[in-house]
C-alpha cells in the first residue's frame, strides 16, 4: 500500500514505476482490503478459544482471496497468500 512505487514495491511486484503509478489506487484498495484481514485474525486470536470462530472465518477470506488471485492474477499468489493461510487454518483447528 505504501511501497507500491518505491524501489522495494516495484521489486518484490515486478512492476515499472510507470505500471506501479497507473495502478497505485487499486494497490491501496488492496491493501486496505488486507489491513482489514489482518485486523480480523488479530481480533479472532486475541479473544482466545472464543474466537476460533472469529479467526477461521478470516483465514477463509484470505483463502478464497489467495485462491482468486492465483487462477485470475499470478499463480504464484497461491504459495503466499493461499497456502500460508490453509497451514493458519490447519493450526487453529488441530
């Protein structure tokens, strides 16, 4: 969201500054989107075994997200979004 078009940003996304500047808008719609997940799974933990509910929910919206992002943008985001999340949810369940 914040390192979009700055030189890390553009690295780790494989972007050009001029891509990057084009589509800086629809980043921070997804990061925010992202802050919103996080924030989520940080309520679901904090309440406990009362929140597993909370917590498996949030790792489903990240899940169902990876899993999107993997058939429709980069297979890749299926490794490090999708699979991160399915291990969490494994964890949280076992």
């Amino acid at each position: 969201m914040f390192l979009w078009d700055k030189p890390a940003g553009l690295r780790v996304f494989g972007h050009t500054l001029e891509a990057a500047r084009n589509s800086k808008v629809l980043a921070m719609n997804q990061g925010l989107y992202n802050g919103f997940l996080a924030a989520g799974l940080i309520w679901g933990l904090s309440l406990g075994d009362a929140g597993r509910p909370v917590t498996l929910f949030f790792l489903a919206c990240v899940i169902v997200a990876g899993v999107f992002g993997g058939l429709t943008a980069n297979r890749k985001i299926l490794l490090v979004q999708a699979l991160p999340a399915v291990i969490a949810m494994l964890l949280v369940v076992i």
